[in-house]
C-alpha cells in the first residue's frame, strides 16, 4: 500500500488563508494513477501557518486486496452575497444504489 499526502488551496476567507490535506491510502497502483484503487483515509483544514484547525478521519478497510468502500473528498471556493467559505463535498462508493455523498460549508465569523 502507498500514502500520500494531496493539498488543495490555499483558499481565502476573510483575508485568511486555508489548505485542504487529504491523506489517500493507494493499493498497488501509483497514486494519481485513474485506474489505482485508492481512498482517502482523513482529510484536514490547515491555516496559512500550517496549523491544523479541522481533521477528520474517515478509515480504511481491506478485504481481499482491495477497499470495502473507497472515499473521495475535494473542496472549492465559495463566495455568495453572505459572505464566503469554502465548500467541501465527499463521496462513499461502493456503486449505486449505495452510493452516498455529503457537502460540509466551512467559513469564519
């Protein structure tokens, strides 16, 4: 199995600055390879000196050389007449019909 590390950002709010880490786990493959089998094992925000200030932990599960369920988090800019943040979106596969998805809004006050 490969680990690595993918950053994402930096992302502006309010005149501050945040990276999105996701921490992927690859079986076999190269990592960024479309065909590897990989999932992302935690993902957290870091501010512009490197402190982290939201993780989350998702897991990894094996069977039979290959992932029960693999997950895939990214995250973009969002800007609206309220204010601004960052959006974050997530997906859980297996394929459908269990597919499940989630969105997490992330901003300061």
């Amino acid at each position: 199995m490969v680990s690595l590390d993918r950053t994402t950002g930096p992302f502006q709010v309010n005149n501050q600055s945040f990276t999105l880490v996701t921490h992927i786990q690859s079986i076999d493959r190269q990592p960024h390879d479309p065909d590897s089998d990989e999932t992302v094992e935690w993902w957290e925000f870091r501010d512009g000196a490197g402190k982290v200030v939201y993780h989350q932990q998702l897991g990894v599960s094996l069977q039979n050389g290959s992932f029960d369920d693999t997950e895939s988090v990214g995250a973009r800019q969002l800007k609206t007449k309220l204010g601004q943040g960052i959006l974050v979106d997530g997906s859980s596969l297996p394929s459908a019909p269990e597919y499940s998805g989630w969105f997490q809004v992330f901003g300061l006050f």
